[in-house]
C-alpha cells in the first residue's frame, strides 16, 4: 500500500507546478519507492538480511592514464604538482572504467559468500565535471550503466535497484515536475524490469 501511495505522489508531483520543493519531493518519493519495493524482498524471504549501496560512482568513460589533471579539459584542477593520472584514478577525477570494472568484480565475488537479498545502485552515474556533457552523452551513460547493471544483476544473482542522481540529468540538478523528459522516459521504459524481478 505505501508503494502505491508513493507512486501517485510521484504522478501527482508530475503534473503539478515546477517548485524546487516538489523537485527534490519527487526525488525522494523516487528513492523511498524503490527501498520500499528493495526491503519488500528481504522481507518476502521470510529472514533478516542485509543489502549493498553503491553511489556516485561518476564513471569518467574517457579518462587517461598518464595525463595532468585539469589540462585540456581532463578531471577537475592541476594542482601544479606535476603528477600525473595513475592507472586506477586521481582524486581530481571522477572513475576509470578500470576502476569500476574491479568494483563490479569485488561486488561479484562477495556477494558469493555474503549473498546480499539486493543491491542499491543510487544514482549519479555521469561525471560531474566534464564541461562537454550532453543531453546525448547523458543517455549514452545511462544505457551504459544499464547494460552493466543487467550484467550484474545476473553476476550476483540478486535484484540490483538503481536509482537516478542529480547529476544523471542535463543539465544537472534538472528535474521537471511535468514529463516528458529524457531521464523519466528513460528509466520508465529501461529500469522497469529491474523492478519486476523483485
């Protein structure tokens, strides 16, 4: 029943008046829904258990190895030290693929002995400072992500639950209360299936 309710707050937040406040409700009724649907399935199995939260993995898909951070538009600042990227990241840039790879595998390899009931993927997938970001390069990290996410859902062989950030957007932070807009279109016609496993 709360999932129900929740559904038609985000639906009447939808279609009533832009306001920041209806915003950032709509965000969080998004959010409260899926731990909702995520604890409905600890709870179906009839035990206490446990989940894994994973956020603001910000994947950086063109990240250099080897280059400054800051020139020519790479990651955020030279801090004039002169070092350069190493081959797992920088704390001036957002994550390599390499990295999130080996996330992924970590993920996979405990959840063999721990066996969490699911996984919270919490949003903010696209990198937060790249200047040349896009409506299209936007959709191009979410369904990246996705393909990634299925992979991993089946890797671990529990519900994996993602969930949009602020920065998953274009611009970011933008979240209309009246659809269409590319993201809600985005994750109602590809996240739908995470949901139906649960």
């Amino acid at each position: 029943e709360r999932e129900r309710l929740l559904v038609l707050f985000c639906f009447v937040a939808c279609s009533s008046p832009a306001t920041p406040t209806m915003k950032k409700a709509f965000v969080l009724a998004v959010a409260i829904v899926a731990v909702c649907v995520a604890v409905k399935t600890v709870q179906a199995a009839g035990k206490t258990g446990y989940f894994w939260q994973f956020t603001d993995t910000h994947w950086q898909r063109d990240y250099v190895p080897g280059t400054t951070p800051g020139k020519k538009g790479h990651c955020r600042v030279d801090r004039g030290t002169g070092d350069k990227c190493g081959p797992f990241g920088d704390y001036n840039c957002d994550t390599p693929t390499v990295l999130l790879e080996a996330i992924e595998q970590r993920i996979v390899d405990d959840a063999a002995a721990e066996r969490p009931q699911f996984v919270l993927w919490t949003g903010d997938h696209v990198s937060d400072f790249d200047g040349n970001t896009s409506i299209k390069d936007t959709q191009d990290v979410l369904a990246d992500i996705t393909r990634r996410l299925e992979v991993l859902q089946r890797r671990v062989g529990a519900p994996v639950f993602p969930l949009v950030g602020n920065h998953d957007t274009y611009p970011a932070f933008q979240f209309p209360a009246r659809a269409p807009f590319f993201v809600y279109d985005f994750v109602r016609q590809n996240w739908g299936a995470f949901l139906s496993k649960a």
